[in-house]
C-alpha cells in the first residue's frame, strides 16, 4: 500500500553512520525488503561488511539505532501507491471487512498508515511481531483470518510479493498480487498466484462486478 523505501534508506543510512559502516545502495535494500525488519538489518549488516554475519552486540546496537530512527522519520520519505484509497474507500463501500497484516513492527505500521489515512480502513493491523512467526508462515495469515471471523478458503489475500504467496497458499487462502511493491527483486508474475493487478482499485472493481 506504501512506498516505504525511501524511510529504509534515510533509516538505514543514519544507523550505518551511528556504526562506522559503510552506506548501501538503494537497489541493494530493495532485494532485502519483505521479511520482517530483523532481515532488513541483518542482510543490511552482513553486506557491508563483506559477508561477515553480525554477533549479537552488533545486531543489537543496530537494531537499536535503526528503530530509533526509522520511528523519527516514519512516513515522511514514503508515498502511498496510486488507486490504494480509491481501492480500499471501494473495498469497505462493499461492505467487506478488511484487515493488514505485515511483516513490519506493528510499532512501525500503524504510525504510518494513520500517517497516510489509510489506518480507518482496517478491522485489525497485526504487524511482524503480532504472532509466533512471520510470512511466509501461514500463522500470521491463519490468526487474521479467525480475528475477521472468516474461513481462510473465503477470505482473498492481496499482497505484494512470494512470501505473502507462500503464506496464502499454505493458509488455503486465495491471493491476488499487485504488480508494484518489491518482490526480492523478481518480477511479480514469476510468483505462483491466483491473479495480478496493477492498483488495488482493479480488486475492488472485480469483486463489485463478480
């Protein structure tokens, strides 16, 4: 729904700094999106420095700085994508229950979708902490899915990349992708999914006509 590539690389950038560690290129964080932000440091960390995986000290004092800054900056270097408030407005006008599930801390997201407006939109906002595990895994999904009240095999899943796929299909829930977002790096239709849209807008008008 958002853009939120530019809050990693400002976060980032001022983590690295606060290290004495090199910067990393915008199309380097791209590949490492999508996993939770403990695999956003971690990749980040080991690729600047030549491989080497972070100790424990290390993590920690990196992941301290980084959620210090990215909870400075959050939202502001960030754009939410086009046809995403047409899209959900259309959604709920339907009458359908919607709910947000991300790999992000849930102390990250909910700031930003308030942030954006997009936060009235939603029953439930689980971040990346919410459950025992995170996507791929099809907890998270599972647990969404008795929060809304609904069997997984009726509750469609719209997501962005092949870990929101795997835990839809693991879940028994359908998935519809959008072809924006970052997907590691690999173009969206290589993922296995039920369908493919270029704006959430499309979903909405789908389901309206179905």
């Amino acid at each position: 729904m958002v853009d939120t590539l530019g809050d990693f690389i400002v976060a980032l950038d001022r983590m690295l700094g606060e290290l004495a560690l090199p910067s990393i290129a915008a199309d380097t964080i791209v590949e490492m999106i999508g996993k939770g932000s403990e695999h956003l440091i971690r990749s980040v960390l080991r690729h600047v420095r030549d491989g080497q995986e972070a100790d424990d000290a290390l993590f920690n004092r990196a992941w301290d700085r980084y959620v210090h800054h990215y909870l400075a900056i959050n939202g502001q270097h960030a754009e939410v994508y086009a046809g995403v408030v047409a899209g959900l407005a259309a959604l709920r006008a339907q009458g359908l229950r919607l709910a947000c599930l991300t790999n992000k801390p849930t102390a990250f997201a909910r700031p930003l979708l308030a942030a954006k407006g997009l936060d009235v939109y939603f029953e439930h906002i689980f971040g990346g902490e919410a459950f025992e595990r995170k996507k791929p895994d099809p907890l998270p999904l599972l647990k969404t899915c008795e929060a809304l009240g609904t069997q997984p095999s009726c509750t469609l899943m719209i997501g962005d990349s092949s870990n929101d796929a795997q835990a839809a299909r693991a879940a028994g829930c359908p998935i519809v992708l959008v072809s924006y977002g970052y997907n590691h790096g690999r173009p969206i239709r290589e993922v296995d999914a039920d369908g493919y849209v270029d704006s959430l807008a499309e979903v909405a008008g789908a389901l309206g006509t179905g």
